[in-house]
C-alpha cells in the first residue's frame, strides 16, 4: 500500500475477474479508423501484463474522446489491434459497454484472457454533461447502471488511468465503493513521481508553464510559489501574456483581443494578486514573436505591432529560459511557449525543449501538447520523466485531492471476498 492505496502487490488475481480502468484515449484518423498515437497505450502495459500473466480475468474499461468536443468519440475497437499487437496476445473486443452482449463476454473469460469493452462514453452517465451537472457523490455513482451492471460480475477493480484522475464518473469513482480496489503500475509510478516533486524537489526548481488552457495553471501556480517548492517559474504562450497584461506592460491589443475572446480576462486580477506576492520568482516574456506576410517577425515589448497576434515568445526571451533551466537541480514543464505546430512560430518551444534535452536537471514533462513537443524534437529519451496526465496533473499540482485517489483510498478499505 502507497499513499492509503493499494498496490498490484495487494491483490490476489488468480482466476479472478478485474475490471481495469484505463487511459488510452489517443487521436483518430476516423476516415481509416486507427490510431495518430499510440504512447497512452504503450504507458498501461506494464499493468496489463501483471495481471494477466498472474492468471486475472481482465475485463478494460477505457474512453475514447470527449462528448463535448465530439470530433474525437470514437469507438475503442482500434485500441484492442493496438493492444493486442503490445502484448503480443488476444485482446478481445465486444461493441458493448454494460448490456447483455458485454456481460455474457465478461462470464465466458478465462484465466489470462483481455476484453476490452467498447467506450464507456456511449453510456450516457460517463459524459461530461453528466459529471459536471449533476454532481453525484461517489455512493450514488456506485448506483449508475454501469456500476450496477458490471460490479457484481468482479471481484476487484484496479484504475490505472491517473491521466483522467481528475474525472468524477462512475467508471473512475463508482466501482471502488463496491469493490476492493487498488491502483496500477503506471498510476503509482505518476502518483510516485508527481508526489516527490511536490514535496522534496532538488533545488532550484523551475517550472515552465505555458499553452493554451490556463485556468489551472494560474491555480497550479499559486501552489507551487506559495508552498516553496518553485524557485523559479517561466512563462509562456496565454499564461504570460495574461500576466504581462497584469503588471500593465502593452502585449498589443491583437493578444488582448484574443484574451478577452477566449474568456481569460477574469485571471488578469489572478496574475495581479499573484506579482504581487512573488515577482522576484516569476519570470515573463520579454519579446515576442508574430506573423508578418508569412514570415516570422519578432517585437519587443511594447513594441508590437496593432494588427499583429503574438504567436510565440522571442528569442531573447528563449534565450533567457535556456540559461534557467540549465542552472536547475529539477525542472516540471506544462504547456509549450506558442504555436509549435508552425514552423515560423516554433523557435520558442524549440529553444526550451533543447535546454530540457541537455541540462543535467531532473525532467518531467505532462501534458498532451507538451508529449508532442517532446516528440517533434527528438527529446524522448532525454526527458526523466514523462507523465500520461494532463488535467490531473495540473489539478495534483494546485493541492487539490483528485476524485480517484479519494475513491481509490475507499476502496482500498474493502476486504476481497473469500
């Protein structure tokens, strides 16, 4: 047991049925109906390997793509080629989540058999609106259908999923009220990692945080100043921008505009509070780079052009960030410092990535647009660490108790059956 969790070291699966909840949730090319990536996949494996080779009856339970964002809901027949290929064994694949045909597939299962059940996201309790409008406690999602459907055909429930941790739905948080639980290789190994960043980091530690999503950034960065553990924070993309725009410095009314029409404006008086308090331990762009007629073009500070929509830091301040990270004992990134998927706008990204693949610091990269940096670079290997998580990892890193740790302590409480 690890953090009031169960471990795999825990369990006694021999010939038992587990439903194993994972994260293998990659991009689609839905017009041929396999996989753009596939490294979610190739994280779980450890963990699939374990169970059955110690004779389980695994039964995976998994998503595929958002219902809000809907271009991405997808079948998760796909993954079964994909995890069948990686285990070098079987990976059975029914089209059903919880019905009559995924139940009786269930009790045929023998030992060291895999079923995969299609994405628990067709059952109308698992998608978002679900979760964020209905707001059910963890007791009354063990009352879900899904729950109640496929509980009483198993005997223990392992999550594996940490990249979705910070989800509240009955596939990640109902099973565990039920059923003794514990959590996967991969899942203890991010808890493990994250965990040691947050308490004993090897100083200084810096994080680089950046991207496009930055409401838990702002969260994430007011944990890590206040509790000590940052010695340096870089910033880039709309996190910088936001708090450049708090301490009144001109970002040009193009990054303001788009601010506002993203509906960031709110966190400017975050940013505020947040100079305030740790200036000296913040560090923002200090050049910044659009495009002009197709080319990159690169402004100072309050010298940007009134048409132009800053897309990128500069390369003074790359620069900047490459000498930090160099001189760091551990160093956590978040978020790339702009559009690194163009070639005039990817120099910033690039610089930092390359000081992260040479620097004699402790690595650890999270997130899914920094996993692609990470690959478009050539950094795999040079990076320590690389966490599956995005949304959870942030949210661990504010403080904040994640819904599946708190299940999953529950359910580590339930005595297997006999």
């Amino acid at each position: 047991m690890r953090f009031g969790i169960n471990t795999l070291d825990d369990l006694d699966v021999k010939d038992k049925t587990v439903l194993c909840r994972i994260d293998i949730n990659q991009p689609v090319d839905q017009k041929t109906g396999t996989l753009k990536d596939t490294t979610r996949i190739e994280a779980c494996i450890p963990t699939l390997k374990e169970l059955t080779g110690k004779g389980a009856k695994l039964v995976l339970l998994a998503h595929q793509g958002s219902d809000i964002e809907y271009k991405n809901f997808y079948t998760t027949e796909p993954h079964a080629t994909v995890l069948s290929k990686l285990l070098g064994k079987e990976v059975r694949f029914i089209d059903d989540v919880c019905g009559p045909a995924a139940r009786a597939a269930v009790r045929a299962l023998k030992g060291g058999e895999i079923l995969l059940l299609d994405n628990v996201r067709f059952v109308a309790e698992e998608q978002t609106l679900f979760e964020t409008k209905l707001l059910l406690s963890h007791e009354e999602q063990a009352k879900t259908l899904l729950v109640r459907k496929l509980a009483p055909l198993a005997d223990l429930y392992v999550c594996d999923a940490f990249a979705a941790a910070h989800r509240d739905q009955p596939s990640l948080c109902g099973f565990e009220q039920i059923l003794p639980s514990a959590m996967g290789r991969l899942f203890e190994e991010e808890f493990c990692v994250i965990s040691g960043i947050m308490e004993k980091p090897e100083r200084p530690c810096v994080f680089v945080l950046g991207g496009a999503k930055i409401n838990d950034a702002f969260l994430m960065m007011n944990t890590v100043l206040s509790g000590g553990i940052a010695d340096r924070v870089l910033t880039g993309g709309l996190v910088g921008e936001v708090l450049l725009w708090a301490d009144d410095k001109d970002i040009g009314e193009g990054a303001r505009s788009f601010i506002k029409k993203e509906g960031y404006e709110g966190l400017v008086g975050t940013a505020k509070a947040l100079l305030a308090a740790y200036r000296d331990r913040v560090l923002m762009p200090e050049d910044f780079a659009a495009v002009r007629e197709g080319r990159r073009a690169e402004y100072p500070l309050g010298a940007i052009p009134a048409g132009a929509l800053v897309l990128d830091i500069g390369t003074g301040t790359a620069a900047r960030y490459q000498a930090e990270i160099r001189r760091a004992k551990t160093v956590f990134v978040n978020g790339p410092m702009g559009v690194f998927e163009e070639e005039a706008t990817e120099q910033g990204t690039r610089m930092v990535w390359d000081a992260l693949g040479d620097t004699a610091a402790y690595t650890v990269i999270g997130g899914g647009d920094s996993i692609t940096a990470t690959k478009k670079y050539g950094k795999t290997k040079d990076i320590d660490y690389i966490c599956t998580g995005g949304g959870a990892l942030i949210r661990f890193l504010t403080g904040e108790e994640l819904p599946v740790v708190k299940a999953l302590r529950h359910g580590s409480k339930i005595s297997p059956r006999r």
